[in-house]
C-alpha cells in the first residue's frame, strides 16, 4: 500500500500548518463584554466567572483600555443599577450607571474603539424580564418597544456607537431604528440580537447582573430545537434596519450561525456567553482541559462556522494572545 494522495502532507510541520489555516482569528474579530456597577468603590469579582468582575467606573474604564491596547474590535458595556423598579427607569435615565459609564468611556476613547450598549432592560427591572410585565404578569411587548425606543435615544446620547437590542421583542430593531433617525443619530449602528434562544448558558451571567429573574424567558427567547424561527427573526431585523445580526449563545448553535451566515448579508456576530465560559473554567480548574486551547479552539470553531464577530469574555486575553 502507498497512497498517492496523502492528506498528512499539509499537516507535517507548524510552519505548514500555519501557512495552510482556512480560520484564523485575529484581535478585531473580539468584542470585550463589561459589567460596570453601580456604587461600589472596589472591583467585585463573579464566582461563577473566574476573572471578570463588576467594574467600578474607573476600573471600568482600564479594563477597556487595555483591552483597546490588545486590538480587540470593540467593547459591549452592561450596567448594572443600584436601584430597579417595575419600568427599569435606569434604563432611559441618562444618569443611569450604563449611560453614565458609555459618557464616561466615550469620553476616555472617543471614536478609537467600538462601544456598544446592551440594549434591554433586564438589568433595570425588579423582576429581572426584559421587558415591562402586564397586570397578569406577561411580558408586555408593545409597552416594551416604546421605552426600548427611548433607550437607545439615551444610549446614543451617552455616545454608544452601537446599540444591541437584546429583549427579543417582536419590532425591537424597527422600534430603535427609527427612534434613533428621529433624534438624529442616523449613524448609531443596531447589532441585533437576533435568533437568542432560551438557554441554560446564561446562568453566570444572572449573578453578573445580581439579576432577580423570577421564571424563566421562554416566552420571547427562542426553543432551542428550532432553526427555522432563527432565520426568520434573522429576517425580519434585516427589513426593520438591523446592520448586524447575532446568534446566541454561539459553541451550542453553530449550525444556526452557519445557516445565517448563508441567507444574510449583513455581518454576522455570535455571542459566546457566560455559560459557555463557565463550563471551560469549571473543567479546567479540575484539570480535565487545556484552558487556553479549549478557549482558542471554541473562538475558531464559531468564527468556522461563519461569524466574523465574536463577543467573548476572553476577548482581550485573546487577543492579547494573539498579538
Ligand atoms: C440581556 C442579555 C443577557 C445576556 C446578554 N444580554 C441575559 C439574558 O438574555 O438572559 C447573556 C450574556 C451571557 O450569558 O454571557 N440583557
């Protein structure tokens, strides 16, 4: 037996390996999601997430340097308030502690990074839902879309960049879209968290959030058997004006990120979440995985698949890696 064609020959060196690489991430494919609290005088560190902490305003802002300093793409802020009340009236206040931490970073970074705001008010309500709740305790979508409306007004203010209406409520991208041309900032860019599906992988990302969350979100969040519904949704914020569509989370949905890769064309983001972090850390700290080449091999598996935007918390580590 001598084979002719032999596959082995591209894989014999690192040299050829390299030269041969059909995905290589780079430090702008990364996008550095950050917690900012509010009130706290010291960083305070998430259990359940080794390494990221709730920033104080000014840790906040040299986390994102250094992360600008590795290259990565852009940065994704989450506020957390001290108060919450039924509306999330932090949300649209523009001294609420995201757009008073997006002022603060766009004033330290001007136009030298990305800066981007979750858009969704989970973080402001006291029942921890994305949206404003009926009497009978439903999520309220068409209330929702009036403040999610006034919420990137105050974000585009506070100098986000970019906005990411994440509540999955039906007309979220139309609703901001014009909210935002209304006010006059025609440039603010919609990443649209557009197939989000229910998932078990935001667990960590309640305690980032000291969320109350009550239930759960299967009423607006997707099932996670279903494709289909993802490129419809995908769709439908292409033709309200999204400029960015996302998948999420990103290891358990590849397939969906592919198949949006397919029919879209706008760029395609995933989101790898805290769940998604979690699980490599918690193998790797019983010394089950390589950290670092889990960390590297899942970013490459989701940029493989078709995003060529990844939100990860191990953006900057990465990209520091990278260099
Ligand atoms: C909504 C939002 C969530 C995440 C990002 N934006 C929470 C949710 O939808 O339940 C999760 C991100 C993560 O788990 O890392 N504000």
């Amino acid at each position: 037996m001598n084979p002719i064609v032999r596959p082995r020959r591209l894989r014999q060196s690192p040299a050829v390996r390299r030269w041969v690489s059909q995905t290589r991430l780079h430090p702008a494919d990364l996008v550095l999601p950050l917690f900012v609290k509010e009130g706290i005088s010291e960083p305070a560190p998430i259990s359940s997430m080794p390494g990221v902490v709730q920033h104080t305003l000014d840790s906040l802002v040299e986390a994102a340097r250094e992360a600008i300093d590795a290259g990565v793409g852009g940065l994704m802020v989450f506020g957390v308030p001290a108060e919450r009340d039924e509306i999330g009236s932090g949300a649209t206040d523009p001294d609420g502690i995201l757009n008073v931490a997006l002022r603060r970073l766009r004033d330290e970074f001007g136009a030298s990074t990305v800066l981007m705001a979750d858009l969704c008010l989970d973080e402001f309500t006291s029942h921890g839902h994305c949206g404003v709740l009926t009497e009978t305790g439903a999520v309220d979508n068409d209330a929702t879309l009036e403040i999610y409306g006034r919420m990137a007004v105050a974000q585009a203010r506070a100098g986000a960049h970019v906005v990411g209406p994440s509540g999955m409520m039906d007309g979220q991208v139309e609703v901001v879209r014009a909210a935002l041309d209304d006010a006059g900032f025609t440039d603010v860019i919609v990443l649209a968290y557009a197939a989000k599906y229910a998932s078990a992988a935001y667990g960590p990302f309640r305690e980032a959030v000291d969320s109350a969350l009550q239930g759960d979100r299967a009423t607006y969040q997707q099932d996670p058997g279903n494709l289909t519904e993802s490129l419809r949704e995908v769709r439908l914020d292409i033709e309200q004006g999204a400029d960015i569509v996302m998948v999420k989370p990103a290891t358990l949905y590849l397939d969906v990120i592919a198949a949006v890769k397919q029919t879209s064309d706008v760029p395609v983001a995933a989101y790898h979440v805290s769940g998604e972090m979690a699980m490599i850390e918690a193998a790797a700290a019983n010394g089950w995985i390589d950290r670092d080449r889990m960390v590297t091999e899942q970013l490459t598996a989701i940029k493989r698949a078709g995003a060529q935007i990844i939100l990860t918390y191990y953006a900057a580590e990465v990209a520091r890696r990278l260099g």
